[in-house]
C-alpha cells in the first residue's frame, strides 16, 4: 500500500513539475533574443547558479543584423524567482538563434 | 469563398507593388560585411542601377533563361523582400536614390523605404593603378557616410553607379573597402546579356529621409529593451548596459 502511494506521490508531482515547466516556457518566450554564457562573473560552469541572496544576473548580448549590438543585464530578484527561472531563462538561450 | 477572395486581394497587392524592367549589364560582387561574407547583385536599367542582396539559400529567387527571336533572354523574378534586402535604387536621371532598410522597430524588424538625394561624392582621383581580374584599374579615395573608403574602378565598363550607393565615378568598381575594413567588395561577375529582372517596387509614398532613418536606427537600443522586458517573467528586469551602434552608414554625407 505505502509503495503505491509513493509511486502516484512521484507520478503526480512530475506531472505537476511537466505542467510548471510548460507553462513557464510559454511565459519566457524570448523570441530569438541571445542570451550568451556570461552569467554572474563568478559563474559555475553550467552558467547557472544563484547568488547568496537567492538573486540572479544573466547578462544579454543581442546583435541585430544592421549592425547595431545592445548588452544588458537580466536580474532576477529573489522574492518573485528562483534557481528554476534562471534556468529556464538560460536554457531558452542554448537553443535561440541571433536575432 | 472569404480564403479565395482573401488570397485574390493579396496577389492583387503583390502585383501592384512588382515590376518587371530591362537590364543591360549585370555585375556581382562578392561582400564582406562586418565579417559576414554575402552576394551583392547590380543590375543597370537605362539610368538606373537596382543593387540587393539576396540570402544564398533564398527560394523565392527564380532565374530563368529563353531563346526569342531577338536572342537569350534571362529573366530574375523576386518574390519576397524578406529573402531579398538591402535594395538601392539608383536613379541618375532625377539625382535620388532610394533604399530599403530593415530596423527594429516596435517588437519586430520592419521594413523603411529611404529617400535620398543623389550626393555628389567628393572622390580624390589618383595615379595608382593595376591590374584585377583583367580589368586596368585606377584607384579613388573619398568620405562616404562617414567612413573613409579606398577605391578601384575600371573604365572599360563605363558605368557611373554601383555597387551598393557608391556612385559617381567614371567606371565600374571593381574594388572598393573602408580604411577600417567594416565593407569590402569585390567585382565577381559582369554580364552585358539583357536581362528581365521582377522585383517589388520601393514604396516612395511613407519613405523617411536619411536623419530619420538615422534616428529610427539610434532608437533600436530601447526599442529592443522594451522588447525584452515584456518577454520576461514577473520579477525579472531588463537593463540595457552598453549599446554599440556598428553602422555602415555612420552619418547621411
């Protein structure tokens, strides 16, 4: 009895984590802005971590095609976001193309 | 029967924006543009010259070749201004010269018809000369949009515009580069067969001129943070630390 409520237990917080995920994916729909690997000068070397306020930085270099380049500085504070948003910010990063 | 009329209403838009048109000589350019090498494609029609580039696995370019009574004829039709950019229409018949610019503007890249008047471009005539791809060439210097460009042009093709909005000198250019190598290009091709070349008309009627599209272009910076900010999750902010304005054209002279 106790192993069936563990595996529906693990069942339903990965379905709960699969639908976080989606729904937070649509909410960081960044176009094809290009978030490059700086993040946080005393980065790991996944580039995501947190700092010890539990706040993040990732630093956005976009070049558009005319030759204009704008940097910038994404801060994600601790009370609305945590390691799992950054993560999501970065991870849309890997796969986004230059602008 | 709302989809049939739908897609009749847009080629009928299609068409009253395209023009078919005569070229009787056609020079490509192989370009180098901030380290992106691309295809720079000049066609001269009467006083005109139409140059543009176009992406090289572009299929909305078609190119096609017919035998008529009065020879071969070769006919480039372009569909689409999202795979054909940057076209400059050269006119020396009513000194302007129009262009097609892509800047980001309100959440999106959108296209800017630019008018200018023809600029007398103050080229320094020198003695320096050789030999590049056949051609006997002669070298020019001068300040154009603010970069300092070297130039080597041959007059046997007797042409005086070309590529790109270079213009006023009494031949082809068959080389031509910035002293800060931002732009480099280089005569890859002439064609003197006559050729029928489609293409999408500039629209005159909403062109800026060359300080608007200048200031449109200073205003990318913001408009892209704005961009980013409204992509982001509540309790993240976008803050722009550095813009780098790598212009082709830094000034309208």
């Amino acid at each position: 009895m106790k192993i069936k409520l563990l595996i529906l237990s693990i069942a339903l917080i990965t379905s709960v984590n699969i639908a976080y995920a989606g729904t937070d994916t649509r909410m960081l729909d960044l176009d094809q802005v290009k978030l490059q690997n700086a993040f946080l000068k005393e980065n790991s070397e996944a580039g995501l971590s947190t700092s010890d306020l539990g706040s993040c930085k990732i630093n956005v270099y976009t070049e558009l095609d005319n030759g204009t380049i704008i940097e910038g500085v994404v801060t994600v504070t601790a009370d609305e976001i945590n390691w799992f948003t950054c993560g999501l910010i970065k991870l849309y990063g890997v796969f986004s193309d230059k602008y | 029967m709302k989809k049939i009329l739908f897609v009749a209403f847009m080629l009928l838009g299609i068409n009253a924006y395209s023009q078919t048109e005569q070229a009787d000589l056609y020079l490509e350019y192989a370009v180098i543009q901030n380290g992106k090498q691309k295809v720079g494609k000049f066609y001269k029609i009467k006083n005109e010259g139409l140059y543009f580039y176009e992406n090289s696995d572009s299929s909305h370019v078609k190119e096609t070749q017919e035998d008529n009574a009065y020879g071969t004829v070769y006919s480039v039709e372009l569909k689409s201004s999202h795979e054909v950019h940057g076209m400059v229409k050269t006119n020396l018949d009513s000194e302007e010269l129009l262009s097609s610019e892509r800047i980001f503007n309100k959440g999106e890249y959108r296209e800017f018809v630019v008018k200018e008047k023809l600029s007398n471009i103050d080229w320094k005539l020198l003695t320096d000369s050789k030999e590049i791809a056949g051609f006997k060439c002669r070298k020019a210097t001068a300040n154009f949009k603010g970069r300092n460009y070297e130039v080597w042009y041959t007059i046997e093709i007797p042409i005086l515009m070309g590529p790109w909005k270079l213009h006023g000198l009494p031949g082809a250019i068959v080389e031509a580069y910035d002293i800060d190598n931002y732009i480099h290009f280089s005569l890859a091709k002439v064609s003197t067969d006559k050729q029928s070349i489609a293409h999408e008309e500039l629209n005159e009627d909403n062109a800026i001129s060359c300080a608007e599209y200048l200031a449109l272009k200073a205003d990318q910076g913001l408009e892209m943070s704005k961009h980013i900010q409204s992509k982001l999750p509540r309790g993240a902010q976008f803050n722009v630390t550095k813009t780098t304005n790598n212009w082709l054209e830094k000034d309208c002279n």
